[in-house]
C-alpha cells in the first residue's frame, strides 16, 4: 500500500487557470480507480484552501471521484499517529503526481504514461498480466530449447516467409 498525493488543477483537471476547473482529464478516472483497486490511499493535494478547495471538493464529487479520495491537502490520520505531535506542512505521500513535476515542463500531462510509470514501478498491476505473463514463459521455452527467435527469424527469413516481401 502506498499513499499517492495527487494535485488537482491540471493534473486531474485540464485547465492550469485557477480559480477554473475545467474537464477531466482523459484517462485520469481509469488510473484513479486502479490505484484504489489495487490498494493504495489517494490524497487530494492542491494549492486550493477553503471556499476553492471546497469547489473541487464538489467537482469530484460530480463527476463521482470525491470517494476514491481519503483526505483532501491533509495528513492520513495513520501517518500523523506514526509521529505524534507532528503535522508538518508538507503531505507525507509516497508518491506525488502533479502536472509541475519536472517530467512535464513543456509538454502535455498524459495519464496514459503516468499510469505505464506506475505499472513499471510495480504499483499498479499491468493491465493484461496474465497475457505477459503468457508471452513471458513462451519466451522462457523457446529459449531453453535453445532457440533464440530473433537470430533464428533472421538466419532462416526464406523458410518462415517465403511469400512475404519485405
């Protein structure tokens, strides 16, 4: 389990123009309900305070997100009784996903590459695993017939397409 702090204007939403909220991003649902599946805690982490984070508090809550959320630009009440006392101003979040995080500088937030980056950090589950998994131990068995596909494909390009025109 991890606790994944995720901004909200420009990185769930498409508009950078705050006070505005602007659309859902596109494929930022999809990630969000697979983080949850897989049992990690979102937090919603913005620069928005009282009556402006209260409206993207309402945004979520349209478009049906508001619960996937545990707390909203507030510590988890787990991490804050790991360190009684405590609470300081900076999120305690294994992960941060934000639109102003260096990657981005310049180009367009895309959740499709946030979501493969969270799959190859082993935090989300590669959709179709069981067809890597497949691909991987077929892989696996041609090897250990000593077979190495590519090479075999390249020295024998005449028996395996004889009709093709490459």
């Amino acid at each position: 389990m991890a606790y994944v702090a995720i901004d909200c204007d420009g990185t769930i939403t498409t508009r950078t123009d705050y006070p505005t909220i602007g659309e859902l991003r596109p494929g930022c649902e999809k990630v969000l309900r697979r983080l949850v599946e897989a049992g990690h805690v979102l937090l919603l982490w913005s620069c928005r305070e009282g009556p402006d984070l209260l409206a993207a508090i309402n945004w979520l809550a349209d478009h049906g997100l508001m619960f996937l959320f545990t707390d909203y630009n507030a510590h988890p009440q787990e991490l804050l009784d790991l360190y009684p006392g405590r609470n300081p101003r900076k999120l305690g979040a294994d992960v941060f996903i934000d639109d102003r995080n260096l990657a981005w500088i310049g180009a367009e937030f895309d959740w499709g590459v946030i979501e493969a980056e969270l799959e190859d950090a082993g935090l989300l589950p590669r959709e179709n695993q069981d067809l890597w998994d497949r691909a991987r131990r077929l892989s696996e068995q041609i090897e250990d017939r000593g077979v190495n596909l590519p090479r075999d494909l390249a020295e024998n390009h005449d028996k395996y397409f004889h009709n093709a025109d490459l």
